[in-house]
C-alpha cells in the first residue's frame, strides 16, 4: 500500500485543486496535508509523511524532475532564514484565516468568494462551482476558499522553487515539515526527561 501511495500521491495535489473548481467545499480536504504529519509524528516518531507520504512533494518532484534546473538551493534558504519566512507566512495565513472565519461566523464580514495569492492579490476569476451540494454556511464556504487560497500560494511557491533548484527545495522550507520537524524535537526532549 506505502509502495502505491508513493508512487500515485501525486494526483492527491491534482486532485485536491481539480475538486475545488467543482465545489469550494471540497477544500477542506487540504486539512489533511495540515493534520498528517503530525499524526505520523506521533505514530512513528520520525517525520514519515514529509520523507514518504507527501502528495505535494511528490507532485513537486515528479514535476521538476522533467524541467527543474537541479541547482543546490542557497544555504539561506534552506538552512533559516527560507524556514523562518515560509513559517512566519504561514502562520500570519493560518491566524487570518481562523479571525476571517470566525468574523464571518459571527456576520461581522461578508464571506471572501475569491482566490488570492499571498493572501493580497485576488485572482482575476471566479471559480465555477460546477457541483451544487446543497446549502453550505457562508462560514465553511469562506474557509474553504481561504485554505484553497493557501493551498494555490504555497504550491506556486513550491513549484517556483523547485523549479529554480533541486525537486525537494520546497520540502526543506515547508512550514508544515518546519512544525512536525520542531513537533518530534519537543515530543523526543520529552520522551528523554521521563
């Protein structure tokens, strides 16, 4: 099973923003690039999805392998200040989306229907929502084009970088490899006071 999710993960990435065009609801399955790899932190005590199971490092790698110019990335990049950036963004992105929604929630903000890149720059189209699923809270529609926004960011990035040096670049700096990486360093400091 490990052997065909590695091999096929990528389409998980494709997938995920395919799914969004037809139902922004659809979206929220990008939580579960957010839940993962803490989960398997917890289970194996090694950062398994970032090495094994990532769809979006697979999908960056399959990619860049045909066109990736596979230059060493910048010890900055890698190494500090790139991690402190990537998560420093992240976790502006994460904040404003937890306050949009609960705004929202609470009718003190009409729901954002758009995507945005950077969370600044709205994309000059709307998405079609090509499957109706009933009614959905203005609520949980806003969260899912903020977490697609995210997502959409994040994979240019990704692909931009990746693009730029080595296939596995964009892992190095992904915030959420940063966290479980910091997750296993405290759960092992833990482990070893016991």
């Amino acid at each position: 099973m490990k052997e065909i999710w590695m091999k096929y993960s990528y389409l998980f990435t494709i997938s995920f923003f395919i799914l969004g065009i037809f139902n922004i609801i659809f979206a929220w399955i990008g939580f579960l690039c957010l839940i993962m790899p803490f989960a398997f932190v917890i289970k194996d005590n090694r950062r398994t999805w970032c090495q094994s199971f990532c769809p979006r490092s697979n999908f960056l790698t399959r990619l860049s392998a045909r066109i990736g110019a596979h230059r060493k990335a910048p010890k900055w990049l890698i190494n500090g200040t790139g991690k402190r950036v990537m998560l420093i963004y992240f976790s502006i992105n994460m904040l404003m989306i937890c306050l949009s929604t609960l705004m929202v929630y609470l009718d003190n903000r009409d729901p954002s229907e758009k995507i945005r890149f950077l969370m600044a720059f709205q994309l000059p189209w709307n998405m079609p929502n090509l499957l109706n699923i009933g009614f959905m809270p203005d609520w949980a529609v806003h969260l899912g084009f903020r977490v697609y926004s995210m997502m959409f960011t994040t994979t240019i990035i990704g692909l931009f970088i990746s693009n730029m040096f080595k296939s596995k670049t964009w892992c190095a700096i992904c915030p959420m490899g940063t966290l479980s990486s910091l997750a296993l360093r405290k759960k092992n400091t833990l482990q070893l006071v016991r």
